[in-house]
C-alpha cells in the first residue's frame, strides 16, 4: 500500500504532468479523504476544512471534489454520498467498491473483466454506459472479527 506522502506527492506530479492544478485547497480536500479511517462526506469535509480556512463554503468543497474525481484522485460513493481516495489513481480503472457498512472502511477491487462484461452486454442492448458504479455493501474483516456476531444491519449514521 502506498504510504501518505508518497500519495500526495505522486498526485501532484499526476496534475503537473496533465496540466491541471493542483491548489492548495485541492490537495488539503485529497489529504483530508486519504487520511480518514473511512470514507467521508462532503459536510464532514467542509466541518474540517472550514477549521483551517474560514472562507471555505459548500461550493468550494464541492469544485474541489469535481476536480479530484475528474482527475482520478477519488471516487465518490454513490450509496454513502461520500468520497474515498483511489490507491492507484495513475491509470484510469473499472473498480468495485467493498463498503464496510459498520466503519465506512472502503476496499477497492480492480476486476475489469466484470465492468468489460457489462459494457458488453449494455451494448448489445443498444445501451451507452456513461458511468459505472458497482459498490458490494457488507461486513468487513476487522469488524466482523471485532462484533463475533451475526452482521450487524445497522443504518448509515
Ligand atoms: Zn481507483
Ligand atoms: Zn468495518
């Protein structure tokens, strides 16, 4: 796994090289969502972000948000309506979502074979896939070892 600075930096030698810029509220916003335990929601980043810098309001989450997902930094999870940062955000990827439902702790899987499979088979029906989210909502290791009992559905707080 690669270490937190390493990330950073290699996200920012990513933006250099494409062009894009990485600004100082960016790159807080990515280290913020790389840091987490789990994944985090756009409020819980703007209570964070607000703390260093009082000018910070939703849009200004939100635009820095756009652009770290444009860039492949992070992916947004469509059933929390949280964002998690990508570990190998280098080369564009079909992902899967393993989304702990107790901690938030998000796993990604890299099985291209299946979102090629599902393109394929959008396609022979005539459909254009724009987006693909495939997210497994479930238990993970650590939680289920911690509880010993049977998965817990709890609600998302
Ligand atoms: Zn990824
Ligand atoms: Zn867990």
């Amino acid at each position: 796994m690669t270490d937190f600075c390493d990330m950073i930096r290699q996200a920012e030698r990513q933006c250099q090289q494409r062009g894009a810029r990485f600004t100082p509220i960016r790159r807080r916003v990515l280290e913020m969502i790389a840091d987490a335990p789990g994944s985090l929601k756009a409020y819980e980043l703007l209570d964070r972000l607000a703390t260093e810098h009082a000018a910070a309001r939703p849009p200004t989450v939100y635009r820095a948000l756009e652009f770290l997902i444009d860039q492949g930094l992070v992916h947004r999870i469509e059933s929390l309506n949280a964002y998690v940062a990508c570990p190998c955000p280098e080369h564009a990827h079909g992902f899967q979502l393993l989304i702990c439902r107790l901690c938030r702790r998000v796993e990604e899987l890299h099985l291209d074979e299946i979102n090629d499979h599902l393109t394929r088979r959008a396609r022979e029906r005539g459909f254009v896939v724009q987006r693909q989210t495939i997210e497994l909502l479930g238990q993970c290791d650590a939680c289920r070892q911690a509880s010993k009992r049977p998965a817990l559905y709890a609600e998302f707080p």
